[in-house]
C-alpha cells in the first residue's frame, strides 16, 4: 500500500513541477516501504535526510518559477513551503532523539497530509494562475 498515491488532479500543468512531485510522492512512498518491512535507524534516518534534500530543491524550483511570473500568492506560497521544512528538521530531529517508536506517525501525521493538502491548494491555485 502507498501513502500518497498520485492523482491526476495533483498536476499543476508545468512539466517540471509536475515531474518532482510524482518524484517526491515516490520517496516518500519508498520510505513508508521500507518502515514497513522494519527498516533500521539509520536508513530510515537517511531517507528522511534524502527526503528534505529533494523537497528543498524542489521548493527552490517552484519558488523560481512563481518570481518569474510575479505569482500574486508567492509570499504565502513560500512560507507554507517554509512551514514544511521546518515540519521535517522537527521530525529529523525528534527521529534522531528516538521520539517516534512508530514511523506511520512521521510520516502520515506530518508530511502526507501536508502534500496533499499543498497540492490540493497552493499549487493547485499556481497551476490555475498560469494556466
């Protein structure tokens, strides 16, 4: 079972956004994989290294994208973006302190709905925009 499944309406119309986000929808379904066949510490500690690495330039990318536009909901854009990264160096950190005996808790409770919800809303207004 996947934790995010790809949905069409998830698309924002712009092939390189759209390209990492199935991208990051597989890592994050790859991790939830592994958690599930009881991955050791350190690689679901890597994964979720990986996991910010991956979202952080794809933040840069839609972020670019948006100031080339002149995208009127920027601001509001990035600092969700901020709020999710920060939601991950929380979840690094707590993971690193041994706070989740339970890895469906980081990543079901924190970063799959942030997603969906992101796509759902922020970039699906994006896609609208530019469209």
């Amino acid at each position: 079972m996947a934790l995010v499944e790809w949905r069409d309406d998830y698309r924002t119309g712009i092939a390189s956004v759209d390209h990492e986000h199935e991208g990051l929808i597989r890592i994050l379904n790859d991790l939830y994989a592994r958690q599930a066949g009881k991955a050791d510490k350190q690689a679901v500690a890597d994964f979720l290294g990986e996991i910010n690495a991956k979202i952080s330039a794809h933040f840069a990318l839609e972020e670019k994208i948006m100031r080339e536009c002149d995208y009127d909901q920027y601001a509001d854009h990035k600092a969700d973006h901020e709020r999710l990264l920060d939601g991950i160096r929380d979840i690094m950190d707590a993971f690193d302190r041994g706070a989740y005996v339970n890895y469906d808790d980081v990543l079901a409770m924190h970063l799959r709905d942030w997603f969906t919800q992101h796509f759902k809303t922020r970039d699906a207004r994006l896609h609208k925009m530019l469209g």
